[in-house]
C-alpha cells in the first residue's frame, strides 16, 4: 500500500474516532427498591452494585416516591436506563403537610453512572414535617381517621387524632409501575387535601406510572366530640330538625 493510501486511511480513522466514542454505550447505575421505614432519611440506602449498558439517546435515571402516613412512610425508588425523557432534576411534593405527605424526586442525567444519590438526606426533611404533622388539633371538634401505609393491604389501621388544619379522612391506593416496580400501596389517614387527590395530578414518576384509586370518595368525616358523642354536618343538623317540627 503506497504512503498516501496510509495516510488517508489514517486521516479517516481519526475523523471516525469521535463518532465511535458517541455511540459507546451509556453505563447506569441499576436497581429497585420498595420498603417501608420509620425514618428513611437515616436508614435508606440507595446504592446499588448492579449496572446496565444504555440504548442509543437514552439516559441514566433515578427516581423515588414517598408517602408518609402516621409514624411510617412508603420508600419506592428505582435507578436504571431511560429512553423517554430529558436531562433535568424534579422534585415535587404532592401533598403536604399536616396529615399524609407524598414527595417525589426524578433525576435524568447523561453522563455514565451520573445516576449515584446514596441516600435520602436532602430529600426527605423530617424535622419540617414531623413538626407540622404534630401539631393539634384545637378546633374543638377533633377529626379522628384509620391510619396506615403499606405494601399491598394494611393489616391494622389504627384510629389515630389528626393535626390541626386536616379537612378529612383518605383511603385509597397508589398502583405503581414502571421502572421495574409492580406495586401497590394502601394508604389510610388525615389530610389536608380534598377528594381522591393525593398525587395532584401527578401520573408519571420517572419512568413509573401512577394510578390512584380511591373505592370510597374521601369527604369530610362527622368529627368526634370529648364525650363520644358525633358532631353532625350543619346540613344533616337542620334536616333533623325540620323533621321534628314537621311531626309536632
């Protein structure tokens, strides 16, 4: 082979050695986890040893749900490749405090093994909504609901007070997929937003999809008094009494 022949053979070498390195695959950290914990901020661990090697165009993800109900809060998390999507970092909190509290964070980067957070420190900020969740109820007419989260069906639910400025009992469920997560959540308790509204119209978590389904419409519940007795909606009240004075 003559020394041109070298020397354009060498040339376009050089010209395809950027375009080689762009299709290299993209490396993800990849792992799921669902668990429920009694304080995720200390005892979560989101590290994994698993890896995947990433389509073309794709990204590395990261992505979690909480939900928070009583003293225990629901953790799914997942980490892998993504193809759908751009590079951003959202953190969202669905329902806040008082009552349940439901928080979401997604993470999409581009750079190999980009998808690292190890824990849930800056996520989960429990000194701001424990404090918030405590705190009385000073109404006079204290709202009292069944309290649980848990993978698949809550076996007890506990009648627990609600802090001040809940409006109503919720029961429902979060039926979670996606991201390798098959799931469902049942979630019981106060809240401080209306009708079957816990994810705010949040569907898409990441690459998890999110279906929330509530048998029973959450309302307002009948507030009990401190002798036992049940405080009636003003509307029910005034029937009542239209009926008696009707009879007389």
């Amino acid at each position: 082979m003559g020394t041109r022949a070298v020397q354009c053979l060498l040339f376009l070498l050089l010209l395809g050695a950027p375009f080689l390195a762009s299709v290299q695959n993209l490396k993800c950290h990849k792992g799921v986890s669902t668990s429920i914990e009694k304080d995720p901020s200390s005892v979560f661990n989101w590290t994994t040893e698993e890896a995947e090697s990433c389509e073309s165009g794709s990204f590395c993800q990261e992505s979690l749900l909480m939900v928070k109900a009583g003293t225990k809060t629901a953790v799914l998390a997942t980490k892998g490749c993504t193809s759908d999507g751009t590079q951003a970092v959202t953190y969202v909190q669905h329902s806040p405090p008082p009552g349940i509290i439901t928080v979401s964070y997604t993470s999409y980067c581009d750079d190999s093994f980009c998808n690292n957070r190890k824990d849930l420190q800056e996520l989960w900020r429990p000194e701001e909504t424990q404090e918030a969740s405590r705190a009385p109820n000073t109404s006079g007419v204290p709202l009292y609901c069944p309290t649980c989260v848990a993978l698949g069906t809550c076996l007890t639910a506990p009648s627990l007070l609600c802090p001040n400025d809940t409006i109503q009992c919720y029961e429902g469920k979060l039926q979670i997929s996606g991201g390798g997560i098959d799931s469902v959540l049942e979630i019981k308790g106060c809240t401080s937003v209306t009708g079957c509204g816990l994810m705010a119209g949040f569907f898409t978590i990441g690459p998890m999809w999110v279906k929330e389904v509530c048998p029973h419409q959450s309302l307002p519940q009948p507030r009990k008094v401190e002798n036992g007795a049940t405080w009636l909606p003003v509307s029910v009240w005034r029937l009542g009494l239209l009926l008696l004075l009707l009879l007389q």
